[in-house]
C-alpha cells in the first residue's frame, strides 16, 4: 500500500470515528451554507419600518404619509410625537428611521419659502440607511414635483415646458451587471465561498495540528519507523488532506448550483471554471493551515493564524468596501489573500461572463501558492518528525 493510500485510508478512519471532526467538514458546512441561501432568500429588503415624526396636521403632510407608506421599500410602523419618542423608537431597535415633517410646512411651501422633511436614523446599520435615504428622496422628489406642476399649471404653463423645467438635464443610470441589485445573486454567492475558505484553512491547521497534540506524527509519517524523506512525507500529507477537501469543496458547489439551477440565477460565464477556481481555492485554503501547523508545530498557533486570516478575507475582497478605494497597504493585504482573487474569478464568470482565458492567471496564482504552501507544509512536518520533544502541546 502507497503512502498516500495509507494516510487516506488513516484519515478517512480518524474523521469516521470522530463525530464533531465529521461533522464540521460534511453536515455542518451543508447546515450553515443552507442557513445563509436561507437568509438571502429574500433577495430584496422591504417594508423596513419607519416611524413618522409630523408636526404639521395639512393635507400636504397627510399626502407625505400616504406616499411613504405606499413605497414598497417602507412601512410606517409607528407614530411619534415628540423627539424623545422617536429617539426611543430607534434605540430600541423598533425601526430604522424617523421621518420628521416641520410645522407649518404646507404653509411655508405654498409661501415660496420651500421646507425641509428630516430622516432620523442610524448610519452604523449601512444597508438599511442607504435604502431608507433612497426610498425617502425618490418620495419626497416625486412630491415636491407634483407641487410644482400643480403651482405651474396653475399659471398657465403648458405641461412640456413644465417638464423641461422640472428637470432640464437628466440623469440616465444603466446598471450592466446584477440589474436588480439582488442580495442573493452577489451577497449569497459570495458569502458561500468564503465561509467554505474559513472551514477549509482550520481544517488543514487542525489535520495537521491534532496529530502533534496527540503525539501520533510518528506513527502517521514514519509507521515503520523508519526515516521519512520530503516526498514521502508531501504524499502522507496530500492523502490526509484530500477527505476534507473533497467533501468541502463539495458542499460549496452543491450550494452554488442550488443558487444557479434552482433560484435562476443563471452563470453568464463557465460553471465548470468557477468549480475549478472553488478547487483551487479550498486547496490553497487547506495548504495554508496546514503550513501553520507545520511550522509553528502548535495545534493552538496555527488555529488562531488560520482565524487571523481567513475571518477577514470577506472584508478585504472588494464585494463590501470597494477595493480601489482602500489605502495601499490595505489593498496590499487584500491582494495577499486568496479569496481576494477567487471572488473577482467567481463575478467575471457569473454575472459577467467573462472569458475564461481573462481569468485563467487566478487559477494559475492559486495553483502556484498551493504548491508553494504544501512544500512548506511538507518541510516544515520532516522536521518536526525529528523533534518529538516538540510533540503534545495545545
């Protein structure tokens, strides 16, 4: 029997017996991932809750109010009379903003004086903010020129000069890519793969570090006691890494193609490329921890390397704060990371299908850092064979 074969068989015995280490590369991953499609499912969000702060009891502000509560964006869920109830209301979470309608504000507007209608609301939750303030200017844009092609009218204005006049120069937004700005179709299908990265660098740390705890390196890596050369201990080591990769990289495609076949988000590029660049990425992903472990020789180390960097890897890529707009030695960092470069691999191919050959050096890169990762990994366990004192630690 090979040493491959061996330390397979080894592994795959190991996970068979370990419930928890099963569990957290087979049902755990399928758990969370289902979770996540679960929570995006959505796609949009609506009817988040507003309160209206009015002080003006006109026809006009009733107007508003009818207006806001018809935008399928918004739902007026309360009422407040005073600041201090709408400073509650949004402290206790209750909604996301108050809309505030000064006193006296159809008097002012039939004036010439013009008025100002306030959104309260809390700019740390971003998504939300940012559709609230959406939703209120296209509501309160849309009222205001009503009001103004009622004045004009009014005067006498013929209704194509009035709408020259309203809005003399427009601006005409075409979005190429993801039109209905839908969570699920860029969020979901990109929270995927990083989850799958995160599980997949701490189960190589783990792999490789549970062995030096439990003083067993030997018995994996030189069962015979004999000396173990480099390339013996490279195939001991891909033999030990391939079930964990197989079956998370598994549950990463089974959750993408239940996003691209069951909830019709249709792959503008190459499926079959995106599951190459999820390969590629699982296994950079699980050389990386495994090269953790290996030369810090600590199960406990390489955890904590694997969590400083995989946990932020999402945060760094670009589909949350704009790459370009990062300073330099951030976007340095961000290019260092391996999701990086596979999330920009998996948006050129789903939605903007772009060729393959355009992407091919990310595969490439990831290879080539998967290579270089594994001979380290590989070193790093030859010499910690011959350091048995080294065995045992947390």
């Amino acid at each position: 029997m090979s040493v491959l074969t061996a330390s397979l068989r080894r592994e795959w015995g190991r996970l068979r017996a370990s419930p928890w280490d099963w569990a957290m590369v087979s049902w755990v991953p399928m758990l969370v991932l289902a979770l996540m499609c679960w929570i995006f499912s959505a796609g949009q969000p609506y009817r988040l809750p507003i309160a209206v702060w009015s002080e003006d009891s006109s026809a006009l502000s009733r107007q508003l109010v009818r207006m806001l509560q018809a935008t399928p964006g918004l739902e007026v869920r309360q009422t407040v009379l005073n600041r201090e109830e709408a400073a509650d209301a949004l402290l206790r979470r209750e909604v996301y903003g108050v809309v505030h309608i000064p006193l006296d504000l159809e008097t002012h507007v039939k004036q010439g004086r013009g008025g100002a209608v306030t959104l309260l609301h809390n700019a740390q939750l971003a998504t939300a903010s940012s559709l609230l303030q959406r939703d209120l200017k296209q509501v309160v844009g849309t009222l205001s020129a009503a009001v103004e092609m009622q004045t004009s009218a009014k005067r006498g204005t013929p209704h194509q000069v009035l709408q020259v006049q309203m809005e003399p120069i427009k601006t005409q937004l075409v979005a190429l890519f993801n039109v209905s700005t839908n969570y699920e179709q860029f969020l979901a299908a990109a929270l995927i793969p990083a989850l799958i990265h995160i599980l997949a660098m701490t189960a190589g740390a783990w792999s490789v570090g549970r062995e030096l705890r439990d003083r067993t390196l030997g018995d994996w890596l030189s069962p015979d006691g004999q000396p173990a050369n480099v390339a013996s201990v490279a195939a001991a080591l891909f033999g030990k890494l391939l079930p964990p990769a197989v079956l998370l990289w598994g549950s990463g495609m089974a959750a993408l193609l239940y996003l691209a076949l069951l909830r019709g988000w249709t792959v503008a590029g190459s499926m079959a490329w995106i599951a190459v660049g999820l390969a590629a990425l699982v296994a950079v992903s699980l050389a990386c921890g495994a090269a953790l472990a290996a030369i810090t020789l600590s199960l406990r180390t390489a955890l904590s390397g694997a969590g400083l960097l995989s946990a932020p890897a999402f945060a760094f890529s670009g589909m949350g704060f704009p790459l370009l707009a990062m300073t330099g030695s951030a976007q340095s960092w961000a290019l260092a990371m391996p999701y990086t470069h596979y999330a920009r691999l998996q948006v050129e191919q789903w939605q903007m299908g772009t060729p393959v050959v355009q992407t091919l050096p990310v595969v490439a890169g990831l290879l080539l850092a998967t290579l270089l990762l594994f001979a380290l990994a590989s070193a790093g366990l030859s010499r910690g064979l011959c350091r048995p004192e080294k065995w045992g630690g947390r």
